[in-house]
C-alpha cells in the first residue's frame, strides 16, 4: 500500500497521524509542505478527493488567513490558491491518501480507516488511548 502523508513535523496532529501510521506497518511518503508545497493542479486534486471545497483546506489558526482577507465569501478558488501556494502555512495538516481514500486527519485518528493494517491501540503525545475497530 501506498501512503502519502502531507505534513508538519511540528504540529502535535500530523505527528500522532504519522506515528499511527508507522505503527500499522507502513512507511509513508512524507511531503514536509512547508518545504515542498504542492503545486495549484494538486492542492485542487487532493479538495476534489476529499470531497471538499479549496476553502476547506485552509487553516486560520497560526496563519496569515486574517490578516489576508481570506475569510471573505467573496474570495474565488484561484485567489485562496494563490494564497496557500504563497503561504504554504495556510494549508490544513495533516492529509493522507492511500487507497482507500484521502483524508484531513483532524483528529489523527481519522487515519485509521485509511490503513490496511492499523493498530489495535494508539496513545497519542498527550497520552489519550485511541483504539481501532
């Protein structure tokens, strides 16, 4: 199985995604966006994948999303485009394809049905137990 995990080593989230992961026996394409940001044509592919509008790849929280008027309904695909291949920090982490599908793992347990073999059991960072099935 092919897993592909776009991610930020230091958000706590993607973190406990990609450990879930390692933990189902799989090792991951890892995409660092930060340092690699997919291009326009992917950003697209990955929204129409998860059956979300490019607005719902936006982060607020720790990004320049206010202070660039991107909360504005107004705002076409191609401006919010433009803005996260301006400000990769814009883009929600993490996403993982596989093939059994492409999701935002917010909470990282959301990878669990994305994985052919997860783990019976998951303690995160913070120390809550996750359990798959």
């Amino acid at each position: 199985m092919t897993v592909t995990i776009y991610h930020n080593p230091s958000c706590g989230t993607s973190r406990n995604t990609l450990a879930m992961i390692r933990q189902s026996g799989e090792e991951p394409v890892i995409v660092e966006y930060l340092k690699h940001p997919p291009d326009r044509a992917r950003l697209r592919a990955l929204a129409d994948a998860m059956g979300i509008p490019v607005r719902g790849l936006l982060r607020e929280k720790g990004t320049p999303y206010a202070e660039l008027g991107l909360g504005d309904p107004k705002r076409t695909d191609d401006e919010l485009l433009d803005a996260m291949l301006a400000h990769p920090i814009l883009m929600q982490r993490p996403i993982v394809e596989t093939p059994k599908g492409t999701r935002m793992c917010r909470p990282s347990e959301l990878v669990l049905d994305l994985l052919d073999k997860p783990a019976a059991s998951f303690v995160k960072e913070d120390g809550e137990v996750v359990s798959s099935g």
